[in-house]
C-alpha cells in the first residue's frame, strides 16, 4: 500500500486532493482505497452500476484529481504498478 501511495505521490497527488475510485469489490479496491488515504488524498468512491453521465456529473463535482478503474481484461490477483 505504501508503493501505491508513494505512486500517488509521484503523479503529484496527496493532501487536498480527490482521488476518484470507481472500482467493484476486488483487491485493487483495497490497495487504491488504503494507497490513497496514505497519500493524505481524499477518496471518494463511485459505484460501478453509475451510468457514464452520473460519473461525469461525479467527477465534477468533486473535482476529482485522478479516478482510478479496473481493468477486467486483467486477471492477475495484485493491482498493477503505479508510476
């Protein structure tokens, strides 16, 4: 977790921002949930089911820093790495 926060941290984000984590029940929820409080960033969690203009309308609103998604094509059990 601290690799992800410290990935965060490397895209210039941390305290006083939002990270947006639109991602369902999985591991990388975990990892992008505890990596972006460690950052000092604020998470906001957007629900899967959200059509494409309720997160958009999402996003906006709370001015959303990065949004993190998954990728369902990827079938390891560890997020990907975080630049």
């Amino acid at each position: 977790m601290r690799r992800v926060a410290a990935g965060f941290a490397a895209l210039g984000i941390g305290r006083g921002d939002t990270i947006g984590l639109f991602l369902p029940n999985c591991p990388h929820y975990v990892f992008a949930s505890y990596g972006a409080m460690l950052s000092g960033a604020t998470v906001s969690h957007f629900s899967p089911p959200y059509t494409t203009g309720q997160r958009a309308s999402a996003v906006a609103a709370i001015r959303t820093a990065h949004l993190r998604t998954h990728d369902p094509a990827q079938r390891s059990s560890t997020p990907p790495p975080v630049p």
